[in-house]
C-alpha cells in the first residue's frame, strides 16, 4: 500500500504520533481503520476541522477507512484543552441540531461508499447510559490524577478553576477510542496537535486493557508565521457554512494571507501536487499573489464548490478593475442609507469598533466609491448610492457592497 504517513510528514501535517514504527508497518501492510473526533459545540465546522477532513480524506484515497465521531455525547461537557473558562454548557436538543448539520458536512469530504467507506457514529449512543460506578471501575481505575493534572488540557486551567466535571472529559474521550477499538476494529486516533493528552489517553487506555495495536497522531494546527490560529476574521470563525462564512469572504481570507503563510496552506488545504506547491511558494514579491490567488480558489471550490469558487474568484477581480460580476461582493441592505460612516465600518465587520473605525480613517484605510474618507463625522447620502449601492473599501483587498 501507499506510504501514506510518509506522504502526511511531506506535506507538513505530522506533528507527533505514537509507536512510530509499529505505525509505519500497519499502514504499509494493511487497510487500517481511523477515527476522528468532532464535537458539535456549533452548527458548522470552522476550517480548523479542515485540515483534520483534508487529512482523514487522504488516508482514505490511500485505502485506509474513516470513522467520522459526532461528539453528541461529550459535547454536553466540553474539551478543557486550549481554554482558560469552561465551555457554554449546550441542551440535547442544540446538540442534536448541530449534529445533524455537521453530519451534512462532513459527508462532502470524505467518501461513504466502496470498500472503505466511511462510517459515521455518534457517542452519545453509547455514553449518555454509561453506569458510573461500573464505569470508574472499569475505566476510571485505569488513570491516575497525577498523570491527568500534568498534562497541558488540565495545567493551564488549574489557577482559573478546573471542575470534576471537565475532568471526567479525558475519560471519556478516551473510552470512545476504546469502544470503536472494540466494536469496528479502529486502530487509530487523529487529531489537532492540541488534542494530543487526549488522543495518548485512549492509546494507552486499550493498550493497558491488554492489546498492543492501539495507535495516535497529531496533525499541525493551521497558524499564521506569528504562531496565531488562522481562520479569524472580523466577524470571528472562518466557518464551512456559507450561511455563517460567505463564499466570496472565505475566498478572500486565503486571498489576502500572508506571504510567508502560502506553502503552508498550499499543503494542507489543497490536493494540488508538491511539485506544484514547492513552484508556486517560490514565486516573490507581486507574483506570489498568482500564488495567493490559486489558493484561494483551490481551497474555496473543495469547501463550497466550483461554481462558488467561480464567482467568488470574479467578484475579487471586478474589485480591482479586470471585469466580473460585482453582484458577487459580500453585501449588506440599509434600512436607512443615512448612516454615519462609524457605523458603516462596524456594522459591516470591516472594523470591530468604533475605535478601530476611526483608526482607520486617520490612516487613510477607508475609500467609499474610491474616494477617500478622512472626517470621522461622515454621513453617507443619496449621492453615495448612484448606481443603488455603494462600496466601502478597507486598504486594497477588504471591501463591502452597500445596498439601498
């Protein structure tokens, strides 16, 4: 078979994985079930659940079989890794709704037909009628509180309070790599680097119940050169839904990355040959935006389709001038046109306050129509709207059509 973990290291997704040689061989030798976790806190994915899609749909191209896990059940708690407060507590109802919306998501990226087809579970069948003491007994015996408290999930969370309740998340993430062992033959866990206690839980979980072929990796989280997450915006995640995220504004995230960013995204999120990755992160200066500018197709049609992709991709040249259906651009219809231009900026998400507004403006950041604005006390006005609409501009990449 394909070394496949060989390729995933090539292109930059491995981070850290367990049993390293052991892996190597499975893989090469065998189909091999995996699964990945997805807890349905909100009713889309956001591209951070990307890069786990991109990299369970190429285990499946190499012949390996998918287990998409819904965390209905774990969901009602919440993951303390990577956060300083607790989690929103959500209903079942919300959590079935989210579920459900995800479910439709997840079945556009990876296949659930032929050989390896994929499955999709959710544990809230089998967790919600867990019986506590039989599972302490039997589950619950098998960690120590020395080992759970030092690692990452759980230290940086012990001076801002950690409840028992959060505790118990590990336990049960971890008896879900335990159950899919068990029930499907699941041999292996994948998940953001973040989620590596986690995933290690599991893996040792099955391996101290008595069988050796229980297995973990971690992919790189996508973060800019700074080290931050990518996929935040003005108006907060980069989601998959294009109610949440539209198609024009998820375009041009990737369109206006950095440069320094290009091959990592090009790797990560695109099917497009390393050959090809390698020629277009090596382009400079303005030719690395033919680069940006693949990108942002590329990743668009995999998430919202190719048509999307097309206009989206047309609406970002008519804003420089080359044509294309300005109907495309991100738009928000006015109640009342006579607003002032503060409000136009925040109410748009080009500026996440007033405050910010007005620093743009004093940088001379904000065209209406091509036309600078530098008074902070501006009114727009029915001359503003010649054509119906009127388009605000933040530098030369960010705009906004204003409808009447």
């Amino acid at each position: 078979m394909t070394d496949i973990i060989t390729e995933l290291e090539s292109r930059g997704y491995i981070e850290q994985l367990t049993h390293e040689k052991e892996m190597r061989e499975l893989f090469q030798k065998e189909s091999v079930r995996f699964y990945i976790g997805i807890d349905p806190t909100a009713d889309s994915m956001h591209i951070g659940h990307f890069v786990a899609l991109m990299v369970a749909s190429r285990l499946q191209k190499a012949g390996h079989r998918p287990i998409i896990l819904m965390g209905g059940g774990t969901a009602a708690i919440g993951d303390p890794s990577g956060r300083t407060d607790m989690r929103q507590m959500l209903t079942r109802e919300q959590l079935d709704q989210n579920v459900s919306a995800i479910k439709k998501q997840a079945e556009r990226f990876v296949s659930f037909e032929g050989e390896n087809a994929a499955i999709i579970v959710n544990n809230k069948d089998w967790l919600l009628d867990l019986n506590y003491i039989d599972f302490m007994r039997d589950i619950g015996s098998k960690f120590t509180i020395s080992r759970m408290l030092a690692q990452e999930c759980y230290k940086t969370r012990l001076e801002t309070g950690l409840t028992f309740f959060e505790m118990g998340y590990l336990l049960l993430q971890s008896y879900d790599f335990l159950y899919l062992h068990d029930k499907y033959d699941c041999k292996m866990q994948i998940g953001g680097n973040d989620q590596w206690s986690n995933i290690i839980g599991g893996v040792e979980l099955i391996r101290k119940i008595g069988t050796e072929d229980s297995y973990g990796l971690t992919f790189k989280l996508l973060t800019t050169a700074e080290g931050k997450k990518m996929g935040k915006t003005a108006k907060g995640a980069l989601w998959l839904n294009p109610e949440r995220t539209s198609p024009y504004e998820f375009y041009q995230y990737w369109r206006n990355i950095g440069d320094t960013e290009v091959r990592k995204v090009l790797s990560l999120l695109t099917f497009l040959p390393m050959e090809e990755v390698d020629r277009l992160s090596s382009l400079k200066d303005e030719k690395i935006n033919e680069a940006k500018k693949i990108a942002a197709y590329e990743i668009t049609k995999l998430i919202h389709g190719e048509e999307e992709a097309k206009k989206a991709e047309e609406a970002a040249e008519a804003l420089f001038g080359n044509g294309g259906n300005i109907q495309n651009m991100p738009s928000t219809k006015l109640e009342n046109i006579n607003i002032s231009i503060l409000d136009a900026i925040v109410m748009t998400g080009i500026a996440p306050s007033k405050g910010q507004a007005k620093i743009l403006i004093s940088q001379g950041g904000i065209t209406l129509n091509d036309n600078k604005i530098d008074d902070i006390t501006y009114v727009l006005a029915e001359e503003d709207f010649k054509e119906g609409y009127a388009i605000l501009k933040k530098g030369k990449k960010v705009f906004h059509k204003l409808e009447k």
